[in-house]
C-alpha cells in the first residue's frame, strides 16, 4: 500500500494558507493571534471556532472539532485524504507524481476503471435528466406531480427517466466518448448469454445515487405506474454491485443532506427514494435513506463523517419498516451512536414518511420526530409486548424470560459500560425482576451460546471474564498514560478541569467507573481521598500505585501539570491509535489484497493522526 510521500504531504500543509483555505467556509476575524469564527460543524451563534495560522491547525471550543486544513476539509467536504491533498497540491503547485498515488500495473487498472465508470453514471444521469424534461418525460412528470414532487427536487436529485427500448442507451452516450464496456462496469447494460449487451433500466424513473462527494456511482430505478407487472419485472431495481456502488456502503441523499447532519448531528432514517426527497422538500434536510439493505457498520461510519450523533428511523409501517429498528440496532449499538424510532401513525392504513410529509408538513413531521423513542426501549416494549401483553410486571416467569431471550442479542451488542448497564437497569425494571439475577441469565445465555473450546487450539485473544456477581467487581485495567492523566486531574481538578475536558480524557478511560470519574472532575472538584478510592475500587493496582505516587510523592508542581496532564493525554491517544492502526494492518491480512484499496485510505487517515500526535508530543516535551 504506497500512499503520498510524508515530503510532499508536508509542502502542500508548508504552503497552504490555512486562513485562507478555512475562510472560503466560515467568516472568520482577527482576534490576537488567531482568527475566530462561528464554527460550520455546529449550530452556534457565539464563535468559539479559532484558527491558528502559526502551526495551522483549528480548533473548535464549542463541539470540539480539532485538525489541520486536510482534516477540516476531509470533515467538511466528506473527501478521503488522497483526494484533498492532491486538490490543495494543484492550488499550490505541489506536483504530485503519479507514482506516489499508484503502485502497480493492477492499480493503475483500477484507476482507470474508476474514472469510466464514473463518467459512464454521469453521462447516463444526465441523459435521462434531459429525457425527463422533453417531450418523451410528460408521462413521468405528470407522475412525479401526483407524487408532489417539484422541479425544484427534481433538479436537486437529478431525477430522470428511462427509454422503454433494449438497445437506448450506447448511442446515446457514445458521443460522449462513453462505450459499451464503461456501461457495462457501471452496471447499466447487462450482458448477454449469447454476446451482446442490452439496457438494464427501461422506462422506469431513474433516481442517480451519490457518493458523499455528490459525483453519481450508481441508480435506482422505478417501474412506470400501469406498467405491465410481467414486462417491467420488481417494482425497484437498483444498480449491481460495480467497483464504485457497493449498497452497503452508500446512503440515498447524502451529499445534500450532510450539512444538515453536521449542523443538527442527527440523521432522519428512511427506507425509499421519494421518502428523503419528499422529507427534503418538507426542510426535514437530513433526511437519508438505505438502499434495498439493512444500516450497516459502513453506513454508521459514513454518517459518523458527518459528526452524526443520533439515527432517528422512520419507516413505513409494514412488515420492512416493522423490522428495521432491530436490524438498525446491529449497526448501531456496537458503535455507540445513539438511536430512536418514530412510529407513523396506524390510522386509515400504511402510510409512507413522504405522504405524512405532504399531509402535515415539516411541522408535523418535526413533532412527530419530537416524539420518537429511544431504540433500546422500543426493543424492550416490542419484546414485552408480543411475550407478556399488557401486564408485563404480572406475566409469567416463562412470559417474562421469553421477553428476556429476545432482548438478549441487543444487549450483547452493546459493548461493556454504562450504555449495556442502563440497558440492562430497564429491562429489569420493566419485567420487575432482580438486576443481578438478569445479569446472571444474560451472562449465562452468552457462555451457554458459546462453542466450546478445543484443547489443542489456543485462543487468537484473551477473552474477557464473564461478569462477576453483583457482590463483586472486576478491576478495570487503565493504560498507564491515562493513569498518569487521570491522577493529575484528581490532585488539581480545579486548576486542570477544562484541560482534561479539552482533551477529551474521560473517552481515553475503559468505559465504566473511571470514565465516570473523570467526567466528575471535571464537572466540579471531588476530594482527594474520594476520587483515590474510587480509583481503588475500579482501577488494577498497577495502575493505582501510579495514581498514588502522582498524587503524592511524584505529584508534579500545578504549573508543570498543566504540560504533564496534555502529555499523558496525547500518549494514551498514541496507544490507542496504535491498537487501530495494528487491526487495519490485520484487516489487510485477513482479507487479502482486495481489501488494501478500501482500507488505504482509512489507514492514511491513521497515519497523518499519528503523525500529527507525535509532532505535538515532540513540542510538549520541548516545552517542559
């Protein structure tokens, strides 16, 4: 995996004016020696956005939002490292050669096949966008307006329509210098058995899905209404998997609804096409919707880009919609990402989110997302109610661990901490049973659902102990550079609060009792003797001997904590990164040299924060 040399990653950062750069997003004024701003990442009307043109970088004080000018536009723009550097390169007349960007023969190939396949989708969607707007699209846009679909929409989503032919679309784009092959990879002809090709979408109206970048990598396609259901085949057809459209990794509506994301932090989940576009068209902007699949891990990570904090879902109520929160919770549990569901209302039948958006507009919309309810507890009350009825604290004990079964595979998704302990605190509460004899049933379900081990093979990884009784207490092992950081705050949490909040320390703690207490000092002072013994009761020794000696013997003088607290911090966030930077370089192993393309840039990513640690370490212990 060759990635753009650190020589000429560093030119390009040397001659970008990083003020210059930023300010074509966000307004920024002097102020001192830096340059100050309303941050574009979160809704604010007081700036706490500041730019420092000395080592440019940023720094948001409000969401926390932290980097340099390729991160900042990587988080902006939703583009992948390569290409924002390569963009700023040409700006600034940094010649990156291609050798730097390709390795070998085969990658050189799929470049190639990438840049086809992209100009193939484009030239296809606007082929069918300019159908739909002549004489050949009245049909469909009399349709379109029955559905309350603009043309407003209909330029923003590039909506199109299909030929109702075989052979419509090679002509067609041949003068574009677009040929049969380039469709073919695209997905958009379908080859036959015998030789030849023919059009995989015919008279259907054509919805173009996006990357995150707003360039088109694939299409959804929707039968005519009256069409004859054995000539026009599945209501929706979506483009195959290509090199480009892979529909576990793409969300319908993105590229226009990422702004509102990032501004509200929360998505709107939806399932179909003319439900994000008719949300759209409501103000509901952040409306996005999966594409024939269920959320999934990348969709998550797409979103998490967007510095989405909580998926709200709305989907139709049928069988599909009624599945989709338990399907979504595998998605976003593991993540942490927070999730709610908001139930369309049942009367008079299905309805779909666009319909409700016609019916009642965005305010109806927004009070009935007001009304959502957390995932977890639409899981509880969905479970409790299919095996309990209404009296869930009087059913039976049979009823009630049947209702616990079913819970079970969502808490078992939840990692260790907090979030699986409130889990598990509602279900308890809900079916009226003892917290600690529902942990010993969860418990008990994991290891009776475990294989069972062979002698001869030894563990890939240490597993984690199952959890003790209530009585007792499994000792948190704490990484010693978050020890350090964590005794510092506790000696000076007065004089340290806002630094170990400006780190980020309680994310660098295990989930769980010490990630709690460092959230309370920072919140307001604990005495000394009380933090240590929750450390005690928490913490391994090791770690506790060093939080100790922090505290007392090697306890360092308040002006010097201030350095040796930001110290510890960028430490444990080098070990950390270590660890993910050591599973992507397993990822590549385990899956082989198909996966090194999908992964390079994620593992750039890693690289340029590591580097980025190092160098503010470096300045740290230059400085003390």
């Amino acid at each position: 995996m060759l990635l753009i040399p650190e020589a000429l990653i560093e030119q390009v950062r040397d001659r970008v004016d990083v003020v210059a750069v930023i300010g074509r997003h966000v307004e920024l004024k002097r102020s001192g020696r830096t340059w100050k701003g309303c941050c574009v990442f979160h809704g604010e009307r007081t700036p706490s956005f500041h730019v420092y043109p000395e080592d440019k970088h940023f720094k948001c004080y409000g969401c926390g939002a932290y980097g340099d000018v390729f991160s900042f536009l990587q988080r902006l723009e939703g583009k992948e490292f390569p290409e924002v550097v390569k963009a700023l390169a040409q700006e600034v007349g940094v010649e990156i050669p291609e050798a730097a960007e390709e390795d070998s023969a085969e990658a050189r190939r799929r470049r190639k096949e990438r840049n086809e396949v992209l100009a193939a989708c484009d030239a296809a969607a606007r082929y069918w966008a300019a159908r739909l707007q002549s004489r050949f699209g009245g049909e469909a846009r009399r349709y379109l307006e029955e559905r309350g679909i603009g043309e407003e929409a209909i330029r923003r989503f590039r909506i199109g329509i299909s030929a109702d032919g075989w052979g419509d679309l090679v002509p067609r784009v041949a003068e574009k210098g677009i040929g049969a092959d380039a469709l073919l990879r695209a997905g958009l002809l379908v080859e036959k058995e015998k030789g030849g090709a023919y059009d995989r979408f015919r008279n259907r109206l054509m919805f173009p899905i996006a990357g995150m970048d707003g360039q088109v990598i694939g299409f959804g396609g929707r039968v005519m209404p009256g069409e004859a259901s054995d000539k026009a085949g599945a209501k929706y057809i979506n483009t195959p998997e290509t090199p480009l459209y892979k529909k576990s990794k793409v969300l319908y509506g993105l590229e226009l609804a990422r702004e509102s994301i990032r501004k509200t932090r929360t998505a709107v989940l939806v399932e179909g096409y003319f439900d994000v576009i008719g949300l759209h068209q409501a103000g509901i902007a952040n409306a996005v919707a999966v594409c024939g699949t269920a959320l999934t891990e990348e969709h998550v990570e797409l979103l998490g880009r967007c510095d989405c904090r909580e998926v709200t879902i709305l989907f139709d109520g049928d069988v599909a919609g009624l599945a989709a929160p338990a399907k979504a919770a595998a998605a976003l549990f593991p993540a942490g990402v927070s999730g709610k569901v908001a139930l369309l209302p049942s009367q008079g039948g299905k309805t779909d989110p666009d319909e409700y958006a016609r019916a009642h507009g965005r305010a109806g919309v927004e009070a009935l997302l007001a009304k959502a309810t957390p995932l977890s507890e639409h899981l509880i009350d969905r479970a409790v109610e299919r095996a309990c009825g209404g009296a869930p604290r009087d059913a039976a004990l049979e009823a009630k661990l049947a209702a616990v079964r079913e819970i079970t595979p969502f808490v078992r998704m939840m990692p260790e901490g907090l979030a699986r302990s409130v889990f598990e605190d509602a279900i308890a509460k809900r079916l009226d049973l003892d917290l600690g004899a529902l942990r010993a049933e969860l418990d008990g379900e994991r290891l009776r659902r475990q294989p069972p081990a062979r002698p001869e093979a030894a563990p890939t990884s240490p597993r984690p102990p199952p959890r003790t009784a209530p009585t007792s207490r499994v000792k948190l092992l704490l990484p010693g550079p978050a020890a350090d950081a964590l005794g510092l705050l506790a000696a000076f949490p007065e004089q340290l609060a806002g630094i170990a909040d400006e780190e980020g320390l309680p994310g660098l703690m295990p989930p769980g009792p010490l990630a709690e207490l460092a959230r309370d000092l920072i919140r307001e002072p604990i005495p000394l003797d009380a933090a240590l013994a929750r450390m005690q009761a928490a913490g391994d020794e090791d770690s506790f001997r060093r939080v100790r000696d922090i505290v007392g013997p090697a306890r360092p003088p308040v002006e010097r904590a201030v350095t040796e607290l930001r110290k510890a911090a960028v430490k444990s966030k080098l070990e950390r990164l270590g660890l993910e930077m050591g599973e992507a370089e397993r990822r590549v192993a385990r899956a082989g040299s198909a996966a090194v393309d999908d992964l390079s840039t994620h593992y750039q990513r890693l690289v340029n924060q590591k580097r980025d640690l190092q160098r503010r370490l470096q300045s740290l212990e230059r400085s003390g």
